[in-house]
C-alpha cells in the first residue's frame, strides 16, 4: 500500500479493494472510509490506506480512506447540532469548547452511517470480483465454464486449447472454409505449423469398347470416356509438423490428438470436404541410437533404424 500511495496514478478505492481479495483477504475486513468531498477536486481517490484493530475484537482491519461524500454530507446541516451563530457575546474559549463540541457530533454521527456506508462498496466490489475473474483466466475457469454451456466441443478441449477456441469464436464464422486462416488456427490451436492443401479426388474409369459403337449408346447418359475422371469432390489434406521430438509422444497414435484434430475439424472444415492427416516428426541427430529409456522408443516416431 505504501506503494500505492507514492504513485502518481488515480486508483479507485473499491478497484484497491478488489486486488486485495485476490491475496485470500476478508471482504468484511477491508473498511472504505469517506472523509468527505470537499478535497476530491485535487486529491487521489485513495488518500491513505492503514490497518486497524477492531475495538470489540483483536481482529485486523484494512481502512482505505478517501474523499467522497458521505451520509452526513448529503444530509441538511445543523441536523446533529445547533448552528454556529458567530462569536457575538462569546469569549474565545467559548468559541473553541463550541468548535470542539460540533466536530464530536460530526465524528459520531459519521461512525453511526459508516455500517451503512459500507454496503454500495462491497456490492460494486464483487462486481469488480466477478469481472476479475472473467480476465484472469489463467487462475479461475468463469470464462470456460460459461462458454463450455453453448459450445460442448470446449469441455473435451484441453484447458489451454478451449481458452484459445473461445477467443476465435467471434470470427469462426469467417474462418471456416477459408483455407489460409484455418491453416493459421489450427497452428494457434495445437502448437504445432500445419499446412492445409487441396486433394482433388479421381476415378478411373475402365475402357467400354461397345459403348463407341454408332447408335448403341449416348455419351453422358449411358456410356462415358476411359481414363480418370474427376467427378467435382476434393477434399483437404492436414499435414501437421514438423513436430519436435520432445513433443512425438503427445501425437502417436491413441494419444488423442487425432481426435482433438476431428473435433477441430468439424468447426473449421466445411461439412461437404473430406480430411485426411498426415503428421511429420522432426529427427534429430542420434535418434538411430538406443533411447535412454527404452519406453520413450517408438519406431518411426522417436527412434529410426
């Protein structure tokens, strides 16, 4: 806090506040008390910030204090005392005990409304909580589990991926079918360069010779040329790598990345293309030896003849 107050930056009470219960702090120990408005034009909004000892109990406050209007203000004046008529008829210690009178009624009158003045913060407090934890998805899961309602592909994502899903869902619409940024979010997506080309399916067709003979037959209809034909379908060939060799083992075969792949896939490729996946490992020197743990081997993946 000392911090803070040495910094030139205006920080609101409640947003202190909020940071604070990140650090696992009692909200109902966290006190903001309103000095009145008269000062704001030129102060922070937190003046001063101190901890405290509860007077019924040994409990530790924190009491952040700042410039804002209170109950007592926004209240007529002269509801808790007479009002001053001047120093007519009066001597100086008589204006000074006078003085001293009106500042103990305004204290107490200030400690009764400070229970009541403590609600508005902590309701805009948790709201300031609430959104902390839609930001900080790295320590709390509200944004996963509020997307995970609508889109059930994020629970079967891991963790990371389905934060990085979430974030490509205001284009999604724009991506899919489009091969270059599918290519770009899918690498996004698994970590790994992946490379999306076109394959453009044939059939061959075997030579009819009584379908040329005059009259028989219509070309089109019952009969058409030999040779390999494309018949308007192609598909889109996935080619993932090349993938280092620390990371071989999480891409071998019933290592469930080929099922995080079809599950990509059925939001980014459009319904009417056919996906095939071929995934390179990058070898590195020294593969062709024996591993240091023989289970980490896997034949064509992490170690080569």
């Amino acid at each position: 806090m000392e911090i803070l107050e040495k910094m030139a930056a205006d920080f609101k009470a409640e947003v202190v506040a909020t940071q604070m219960l990140t650090e696992d702090q009692d909200i109902g120990k966290i006190l903001i008390d309103r000095l009145g408005s008269t000062p704001r034009t030129h102060t922070k909004d937190v003046v001063k910030s101190y901890e405290d000892i509860g007077q019924f109990n040994l409990d530790k406050y924190t009491v952040i204090e700042s410039f804002r209007q209170s109950i007592y203000e926004a209240l007529p004046e002269n509801v808790f005392h007479p009002p001053t008529l001047g120093g007519l008829g009066k001597t100086q210690e008589e204006i000074v005990e006078e003085i001293k009178m009106q500042r103990r009624k305004e204290w107490e009158a200030r400690n009764f409304f400070k229970p009541f003045e403590q609600e508005a913060p902590y309701l805009e407090i948790q709201a300031l909580m609430l959104e902390l934890m839609y930001e900080k998805k790295g320590s709390y899961d509200n944004l996963f589990r509020l997307f995970e309602q609508g889109w059930p592909v994020i629970a079967q994502l891991p963790y990371s991926m389905a934060l990085s899903f979430i974030y490509i869902l205001p284009i999604l619409h724009q991506v899919r079918g489009n091969r270059n940024w599918t290519e770009k979010c899918l690498s996004f997506l698994t970590g790994f360069p992946v490379t999306i080309r076109e394959n453009y399916v044939s059939g061959h067709i075997d030579e009819a010779l009584e379908g040329f003979t005059l009259g028989s037959s219509g070309l089109g209809i019952n009969s058409s040329l030999g040779g390999n034909q494309y018949d308007g379908m192609y598909g889109w060939d996935v080619h993932v790598g090349p993938v280092p060799e620390p990371y071989t083992l999480e891409i071998l075969p019933r290592s469930g990345f080929t099922g995080l792949l079809d599950l990509l896939a059925e939001h980014f490729v459009p319904a009417d293309l056919f996906v095939r996946y071929f995934i390179k490992t990058e070898p590195v020197p020294g593969t062709a030896l024996m591993p240091e743990s023989a289970t980490a081997g896997r034949l064509g993946y992490t170690f080569y003849l």
